[in-house]
C-alpha cells in the first residue's frame, strides 16, 4: 500500500501534535493510490497510540472497491461489486463513516464519489482524524467531495442526533468495526437508529475481517433486523486464512 514516490505530507497548520498530544517523533505515513482518479492518499498514523490511529485492512479493500467503481465505465475494468448499492441520489451522495480512525475511507469516499461525509469516531480519535482530512482536502475537493469530522460513540442517541439524525445520509460505511463483543450492542443500536428509523432506503455497507469465531454473534443479532448480503470477498493474503468480506445491511424486507 505504501508508495515511496509520493510527495511528502503537508502538514496544516491548524493541527499539530502539540495540540493533540499525540507523539509525532513516533507517526507514520502511509500512502494509498487512487488509479481512476490519478491520485495519492496520504494518511499519518500512530500505531503505538492504539486501535484508533492505525489503518485496518478492511478499510483498504473499501477504498480497493470504491476506486474501483469509479473505474466501472473504464474499457479495462470488471464490473463493480458496489453497483447496486451505490445509487446516485438526485442531490450530492451524503455518507457517515463509522468508526473512521484515520480517516482513509471516508476522504476516499469523498473524492471519488463526490460525496459529503461526515466521519465519525470517539472524540480521542478525532484530532488526528481531523489532521488527515485536512492534509488531503486538496484531493477531494476537486471532485466536489467535502468532509467533516464529527463525534459519534456507537449507541449514544444524542451523537446520532447532533450529527443530523436518520434522514440525512444515502449510505454509512464502516470498516473492521467487528472486533470486541462488548462493542456489538452498541453497534447494532447505531445501525438500528440510522437504518430503521426511517422509510427511506439506507444501507450499511461494512469492509470486515473476522478474527475470532465470537463475531458469528454479532451477525446472528444482525441478522434479526437486517438481511445481510455478501458484495464481494478478498482473496486471502500473506498467509491468512481468510480475506475482507464486504457486507451489505440493508432493513430486513416484512415478510
Ligand atoms: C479497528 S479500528 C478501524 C478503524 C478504521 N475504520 C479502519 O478500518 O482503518 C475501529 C475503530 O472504531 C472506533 N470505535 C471503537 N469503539 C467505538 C465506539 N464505541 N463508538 C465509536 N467508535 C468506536 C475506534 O476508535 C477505531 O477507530
């Protein structure tokens, strides 16, 4: 995912590690390129901060389909597993991104859809998630994309309201947000309130790599509200058993 040839980092000036206490001595960067759009993603990470301020895999198979989708009229490409999700709405796609960490989906979701989304995380997350925004404006705004950085702990009714409620997005996307069991219920509340809340059609389309056999509880719970489909399955990597699996959560049809 690294690309030694990217330009370096402009560090804005509106966030710095003095401000956010993180260590910058100890960040990393890592680059991603956006082939339909000729451009790189840089994203400044702080692996020994924690969970929070590092890039999962799940999130690089996202931006993997999103470049792709936008490549989907290209003569050299395949069809697009987020094509029958990804409908343009008559007015700029709005998208929330939850648990966003560094931030890599959702500025990549704006830049290549044209989107606004709103990316969420816990407010310790928020000012290197801001940083990475900021850092790569210059790549999604010509493409008409903006993004904004917004607390939302998962299950926490008045974050979902202060970020606009149920009628604002067309589509939440989220990557590796399955790990800890005690972070299921929470989850599922937050999705609960965004995709049944309303009559309009809202889909959850969410990058996953399952690492303990535990996460079959969360489906299962998913499952009672949700039909859950798969989109697409990554071809296992260095050595792993499995690969990232796409889900589409869309509100479970009445019988
Ligand atoms: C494994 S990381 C994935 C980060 C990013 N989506 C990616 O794929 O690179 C999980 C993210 O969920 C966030 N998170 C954990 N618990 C949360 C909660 N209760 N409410 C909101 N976000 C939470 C973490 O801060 C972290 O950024």
């Amino acid at each position: 995912m690294s690309n030694p040839d990217a330009p370096p980092l402009c560090l804005p000036t509106t966030a710095t590690a003095t401000t956010t206490n993180l260590p910058e001595s100890q960040h990393q960067e890592q680059t991603y390129r956006l082939d339909s759009i000729d451009s790189t993603i840089t994203i400044r990470q702080f692996p020994s901060q924690g969970i929070s301020f590092q890039l999962w895999p799940a999130a690089a198979t996202l931006v993997t389909l999103l470049d792709r989708h936008k490549l989907r009229h290209h003569p050299s490409n395949t069809a697009s597993p987020l094509s029958s999700t990804l409908i343009t709405p008559h007015r700029r796609l709005r998208i929330l991104e939850l648990g966003s960490g560094t931030g890599i989906v959702g500025i990549a979701a704006a830049a290549l859809l044209g989107a606004k989304v709103t990316a969420t995380d816990l407010p310790h997350a928020l000012p290197n998630l801001q940083f990475n925004v900021a850092a790569n404006a210059g790549i999604f705004e010509p493409h008409g994309g903006a993004v904004e950085v917004a607390a939302l702990q998962w299950g926490e009714k008045k974050d979902m309201e202060a970020i606009g409620g149920r009628d604002e997005y067309d589509l939440i996307l989220g990557s590796d947000v399955v790990y800890h069991d005690h972070l299921y219920e929470p989850l599922l509340e937050t999705l609960k309130f965004f995709l049944l809340g309303t009559d309009r059609k809202m889909v959850f389309v969410m990058g996953h790599l399952k690492r303990w056999k535990k996460e079959s509880a969360f489906f299962k719970k998913a499952n009672k509200y949700f039909d859950v489909d798969v989109l697409h399955t990554d071809t296992p990597s260095n050595g792993s058993r499995v690969g990232v699996i796409v889900y589409q959560f869309l509100r479970k049809k009445k019988n």
